[in-house]
C-alpha cells in the first residue's frame, strides 16, 4: 500500500498533483510571511508617516544579516534532522532539536548584543539621515531586543517542517501575521506608540507562537522532543549544521551588502524618501518572489527524487511545470506594476511626493519582472538535483557579477532612475547565465537517458 505523499509516489504519481501537494502548503506560509512584512509598512506609512517608511527601508540589511544567521543554524540543522529521521536515528535527531535551541539562543544574544551597542553608527552607515535615525533606531531597538524570541521562533518552524510538520509550521506562520495584523493598528493608531509600536506588534506575535512550538517540542508523547541532554552541544552537530547553511548565510550577507548599496545610492540621488520608495518596491516586489519561491519548494522533493531515480522526463515535467506557474505568477506582478502603480503606492503612503517617485521606480523594477521566475526556478532547480554549486553561483552571480557593477555604474549616469534601472539590467543579465546553465544540464540529462 502506497501512502499518499511517501517517497514512493514521487517516482509514479501524476507530477502536477504532486506539485500542487506540495506547493500549497509552502506558497500559503510564503505568502503570509511576505504580508506580515507588507502590513508593518502600510500601517507605518498610514499611521506614521513618509519619513518613517524610510527609516523602516534603512533597517532592512540588519533584518537580512538577522536572516543570515538564522539560515546558517535553521538549514543546516533542518536538513540534518531529515538526513538522521530517513535513518531512523532519533537519538541524534533529538540531539538537532535541542543544539537548533541552544545556537538559536547564543547567536540571538550575540546579535542583540552588538546591534544594540553600535545600532546608531550602523544605521548612519546604512543611509540614515537625520530626519530618518529616529524612526529607524526606535524600530531596530525593540526587534533586537527581541531578536533571540525571533531566532527562537524561525528556528523551530524549520524543525516543525524537518519532522514531518508541514502544516503545523505552516499555521504557525500564518497566526504569527493574524496577531500582527490586529495587534499594529491598536498600538499605532489606538495607544499612539508609532514604529514602535509596529515593531512590539511584531516581537509579540512571533513570542506567541513560540510559547506554541515550545509546547509542542516539549511534549514527550512526540518522538521527536526536547530532553535535558539535548541542550548539550555536539562539535559535530554544530559544525555539520554551519557548513550547511554557509551557502544561504552568504547569499543573505550579499543581499545586505546590496541593500546598503542601493540605500546609500538613493539617499544620495534622491535623498530620504528615494530610501522610502525603494522601501515600498521591495516589499511588493517580494510579495511575488515569496509566492515562487513557495512554488520552488514544492518541486524540490519531487525533482531530486526523480533526478536520483534516473526519471528524467519526469523532471523535466516537473520543472516546466514550476516555471510556468512562477512566469504567471511574476506576469501578474509586472501586469500590476506596470497598470496600477498609483493604486499600489497610495496603498502604503499618502504623502504625494513619495508616490511620485514610488510610481516610475516601481514601473522599471518590474520591467522584466516575467522573466525573473524562469531564473529563480532554474536557481532552485540546481539546487534540488544536488548541483548547489551552480545555484549558489547564479544567486551570487547576479548580485555580484551584475546588480553591484551596475549600482556603480548607472546612479552617476541617470541619478535616482538608474538605480532602479540596475534591477531588471540584473535580472536580465541572469536570466541569460540561468538559460546557458539550464541548457548545458539538459544536454548531459539527455545523453544519460540515451546512455
């Protein structure tokens, strides 16, 4: 008898059904985690004001360097906890569970720690002016004060999914955006506390859910659980799970050090509300990468698995399927982009001069938006069939090889436009290496069927 979703059916059940089965759950905790940025920033605009956007955009590369470390604990760990579950070592994978607690809980100190002693330097670093330091001091403060529940918190949904619980990580994402979504608007319009307000929201709907996963993880009825001597820390768990998540840690360092970039370009193109703007664009732009990148996590198991089977017309379904669904989905992010814009920005701000410059940057961001979910599928392709190398290499490519040069090169040329203009230049350039990279892999998984 075959279960439905054992490794045995995805090797012989219909592709699209199984890609659905497991993309769902994944585009659904996507998608929510997304808005939970999206809502913080509309709230913060409405209730706050344009400036404030602006300082929230200036902590965005603190929040990535947060998600940096996150990655090199949460990947890592995960992937080892299902390596030792598809063993049948519960011994060990007991041990991840507790050591993810442990690292989760010193690297969150640490982080907090130094953040909070340098906070006004660094932000001054990343672009904050004046006008925009208070609003970005007041949001980082509180995050890091309450950065280890954070770490805590994203920590242990990776663990959630690692042994078996998709759904239940997934919920847990999705209340994490419920409490938010109530708990902004009363303390930023009804108690008057502003982006702190915002950022309090954020820490108490995410400590929440963890007192959740915690209870969870501390029941003994379930074989995977929290004991004594898991807290204690294994060399070779530690070392094993860090090596893992380096390729994700360097990927999220990289996108902090662009960010920067990109902030300290705008501010000096087109000062504190061009910082704003890019902000809003981000985050709407994300919205939709979230939505593939769910997609892309549904057509991991099932391409790996059909790639070590030797099932390569059944890979080459699965993959054509994923980059069909995330061009649509991308296609209907441009299509907004390039037809509402207005609608878009005025959702966020009602300060007129930062729609305006919301507005055209948004346009040119997403001007080759339809062909970005080709090259994020592709990305994630390599990476499922065991080839990290080349997708570490094209995620690295286009903001290394590309996105920076270009940030040096056009801002001097077209001002704050060529900023905006150095992402679809990116993306296109990308785009062109992921076609090249897909092409040559077809070629040796063709001459294997023929071999």
């Amino acid at each position: 008898m075959l279960y439905k979703g054992s490794p045995v059916t995805l090797g012989t059940g219909s592709v699209w059904k199984l890609l659905l089965q497991y993309a769902i759950p994944s585009v659904i905790a996507m998608t929510a985690s997304s808005l939970y940025n999206i809502i913080d920033s509309i709230f913060i605009g409405q209730g706050v004001g344009a400036l404030a956007i602006s300082g929230l955009a200036i902590t965005f590369p603190l929040m990535n360097i947060a998600a940096a470390f996150g990655s090199l604990v949460g990947v890592g760990a995960s992937t080892l906890m299902s390596l030792r579950l598809g063993q049948k070592d519960y011994e060990s994978a007991n041990n991840i569970l507790g050591n993810v607690f442990v690292l989760n809980g010193i690297l969150g100190t640490i982080y907090s720690v130094v953040v909070i002693i340098f906070l006004d330097p660094i932000l001054g670093f990343f672009g904050a002016s004046s006008d925009t330091l208070p609003y970005a001091h007041d949001f980082m403060m509180i995050l890091s004060l309450g950065n280890i529940i954070t770490h805590m918190y994203f920590g242990l949904n990776a663990m959630l999914r690692a042994t078996g619980n998709p759904v239940k990580s997934m919920s847990a994402t999705i209340y994490t955006v419920i409490i938010n979504i109530v708990l902004a608007p009363l303390f930023i319009f009804v108690f008057g506390w502003g982006i702190k307000g915002a950022a309090l929201a954020t820490i108490l709907a995410q400590a929440s859910m963890l007192v959740w996963q915690i209870s969870i993880f501390t029941n003994r009825k379930n074989f995977i659980h929290l004991h004594k001597r898991s807290f204690r820390l294994k060399r070779k768990i530690v070392m094993d799970s860090i090596s893992i998540g380096m390729a994700p840690f360097l990927m999220h360092a990289v996108a902090s050090i662009v960010v920067i970039i990109i902030n300290q370009s705008l501010v000096r193109h087109g000062g504190d509300l061009a910082v704003g703007a890019y902000g809003i664009i981000n985050r709407v732009a994300f919205l939709f990468g979230m939505v593939v990148m769910g997609l892309n996590q549904g057509m991991q198991p099932i391409a790996g698995y059909n790639y070590g089977a030797k099932k390569y017309d059944r890979v080459n379904r699965v993959l054509k399927l994923t980059i069909f669904l995330a061009t649509g989905v991308l296609s209907t992010g441009f299509l907004i982009g390039e037809l509402f814009p207005y609608a878009v920005a005025s959702a966020f701000t009602r300060d007129r001069e930062l729609i305006e410059i919301i507005v055209p940057g948004l346009r040119i961001v997403m001007l080759v938006f339809p062909i970005v979910g080709f090259q994020m599928v592709t990305s994630n392709f390599f990476q499922s069939i065991g080839l990290a190398g080349k997708a570490i290499f094209m995620s690295l490519s286009r903001q290394v090889l590309f996105l920076l040069p270009a940030l040096f090169i056009l801002p001097p040329l077209f001002g704050v436009k060529g900023v905006w203009l150095s992402i679809p230049v990116s993306d296109t350039l990308s785009s062109l290496v992921a076609a090249y990279l897909l092409f040559t892999q077809y070629r040796k998984m063709k001459f294997n069927n023929e071999h």
